[in-house]
C-alpha cells in the first residue's frame, strides 16, 4: 500500500510517516483496483464469440512448413505490357528457388519485387504447402522466419535494462510481461469478440498501469501521485479520441489489412478500435511524463522543504514545459515512422500533402498524434497538482 517511509537510496519518500494518508490513498487505490478488476471481468469476452480457426493458410490441403533455402538462381523476368490500368508494366529480375522441407524439397519462384528485398542460401524461411487431389504438391514464399534475431534483440535489451537500471529495470521486464499478458488474454481477444473497444481499452490501461508503475516504481505516495495523473490522462485521452474519431469520420478502414480484419471478424467494431488505440498508443509516453512530474515535486521538495504550493507548482511546471516538448516529438516520430511507407508512395505519386493527410489511413495517424499529445499535455499540470498535494508539506 501507499507509503511514506524513508529509503536510503532516494529522497522520494523522506520524512515521518503519514499514516492518515496512507491509509486514506490505500482505500482509494484499491477501490480503484477493485473497479478495474470487476469491469474486467464484466467485459471479459466470452470464448464462443472470439473467431477461432480463420488462418487463411488453414483450408484443406493448404498448410504452412518450415524450409531452409539451398539454392537461389536468378533468371531474367523482364516484360512489358499494358497493365489493368493501362500503363506501362516493366519487372525485374527474378528467381528460381530451392529449399529444403520436411520429408523433401520445395521449389517455387519469387517475383522481382520479393527478390529484391534479399534472400541467400541458409535463409530460414515458411513457405505455404498446396497439396490437393489430383494435382501435384506446389509451393510457395510466405516469409521469412525471424524467430531467433527477434529472440535474441530482446534478450540483449533486457540484459542491458537490468544491468543498467538494477532491480527496477528488473521490475520494469516484469511490467512488460503484465502488459503482453493484459493485451493477449483481454483487450485483443474482447476487441475480436465484439466487445465496445473504448471501455476495454480503458479499463486495460488501468489495470496495467496499477501494476506497471507500482512495479517498476515502488509502492508510495509518490507513485501514488503518478498514478492519480495517468488514469486521468487515460480518461482525458479517451474522451478527446472517440469526440475526435466521430468529428473526422473515421471508421477504421484505411488499408489492406484493415479490409481483411473486418471481412474475417464482420462483428468488429473498427472506428470504436481507432479511438482505443489512441488510448494504449499513449500510454507508454503518459506514464514517463507523469512519473517524471512527481519525482521533480519530490526532489524539489526534498531540496527546498519551506517552499510554498505555488512555488514548487511553478518550479516543476517548468521542467514539465520541457517534458512536454520532447515528448511530443517523441509521438510524432514515432507514427511518422510506422506511416513511412505510405508517406513515401503519396510522395512516389506526387500527391500534395494536404489531400495526403486527409485519406483514410493518414488521417488516422495524425489524429491519433494529435489526441495522444492532448492527452499528455493535460496530464501535466494535472499530475502536478497531485504531486504538489500529496508531497511533504514543510511542517511535516
């Protein structure tokens, strides 16, 4: 529970106990937890209503195998035509590719386009396996298998997370694993179910953010006051999305998987998963902006114990102004590069950017940019406050 003791590595909780508040801040957090955990389970899909067996590569006769490539060799595919469209086709080179399977050999080709992006002798790959009657057993490229670099990048990022930051870092893993479990066993498996996509998402969040920050944190008050800021960042987020997603008419479709999604599970709610998504995509950014405006208010105050409310507000809105900033171009980045590609073929078809950003699928992005950045830069001076309040008062 919430707590005010001293630690001998940090001045986040310094001073006498406060056991009044403590208490209090323990009733109130864990009647929070309590709400989170009955609408979890009020809103925990029902196992019939979550498609089951939609594997496009699961038909009958089709299959997916593991293979490893022996033998690449490149032929000339080179043409021309007229296209559907009517405009000039020209391809590149392509390749003729042997690989080993289990119990035989695959061979199949690759366009110019999938040769291009690289692939060798000792590529460990899947590749899809047609066996119907009456015809012989063909093959052809799925994708590569990166289950060992993906492995291994991970490993070292955790290695290098705890070596670094110690037993929070240890913790912070921990978190991790909660918030992949929260995601993988609820939020996705309600969104595929039907379930209304925003109230999962919130009450997702909560949950992961109780766990999450007392985790990587530390049970205080301090934490406390970080998490007071976040859940309501989380609300603020979620009111100003779905407000946003109806204003923009956005429904969710705006590319080829989106299409595919809602042709294989036609009882998803789409625009209700935009507004959810800018609710988790900020989630992440929200909790280091809050937890860094609490432990400025505790420093500071531990620093400067006879400084008035106001002044220590004023002082850590200031390094909240800079947080504020950064974090911004944090988001920004960060959905321009998951948008690269499409940013890069509007561009390829000379589109400007004004009619660019009002298609479907970018529109979606700087909405989402947009609403995550309300979401933070009100959480700010609201998480202040919390701190402000519940630090240690200069008498005590």
């Amino acid at each position: 529970m919430p707590h005010s003791h001293s630690h001998s590595h940090s001045t986040a909780d310094y001073g006498p106990p406060r056991r009044v508040l403590t208490a209090v801040l323990t009733v109130v957090v864990l009647a929070i937890a309590a709400g989170a955990i009955a609408s979890m389970v009020a809103l925990w899909p029902d196992a019939d209503k979550v498609p089951r067996n939609t594997n496009p590569y699961g038909a009958k006769g089709v299959s997916t195998v593991d293979a490893t490539v022996t033998n690449v060799d490149p032929f000339n595919c080179n043409s021309s035509g007229e296209g559907p469209d009517g405009k000039l086709q020209v391809t590149g080179d392509c390749a003729h590719i042997t690989a080993t399977v289990k119990g035989g050999t695959a061979k199949f080709d690759l366009d110019a386009a999938r040769y291009k992006t690289g692939i060798s002798n000792g590529d460990q790959i899947s590749v899809i396996r047609i066996s119907r009657a009456g015809q012989p057993v063909s093959f052809e490229f799925l994708d590569f298998r990166r289950g060992l670099p993906l492995t291994a990048l991970a490993a070292i990022f955790a290695v290098l997370v705890i070596i670094v930051a110690r037993w929070r870092g240890l913790f912070a893993m921990v978190g991790i694993g909660v918030t992949l479990l929260a995601l993988t066993k609820f939020m996705l498996p309600a969104f595929l179910a039907g379930e209304s996509p925003l109230p999962v998402a919130i009450v997702g969040s909560t949950a992961i953010m109780i766990v999450v920050l007392y985790l990587a944190h530390g049970i205080s008050i301090r934490t406390t006051s970080a998490l007071f800021g976040t859940l309501v960042g989380i609300g603020m987020t979620a009111a100003v999305g779905v407000g946003a997603t109806g204003w923009s008419n956005l429904s969710g479709v705006g590319s080829e998987d989106d299409t595919t999604l809602l042709a294989t599970v036609p009882g998803i709610h789409l625009a209700g998963i935009v507004a959810a998504t800018m609710v988790i995509a900020g989630l992440g950014v929200l909790n280091d902006v809050t937890v860094t405006q609490a432990s400025a208010v505790w420093e500071m105050r531990a620093l400067k114990p006879a400084a008035r409310g106001a002044e220590l507000f004023a002082s850590a809105m200031r390094i909240g102004r800079d947080h504020i900033a950064s974090s911004v171009y944090t988001l920004v980045f960060a959905y321009a590069g998951t948008a690269m590609t499409v940013l890069l073929l509007a561009n390829a078809y000379q589109r400007g950017l004004a009619e660019l950003a009002t298609t479907e699928q970018i529109a979606q992005e700087i909405v989402r940019t947009l609403v995550g950045s309300i979401g933070l830069v009100l959480a700010v001076p609201i998480t202040t406050l919390f701190a402000v309040w519940l630090a240690p008062r200069p008498t005590e």
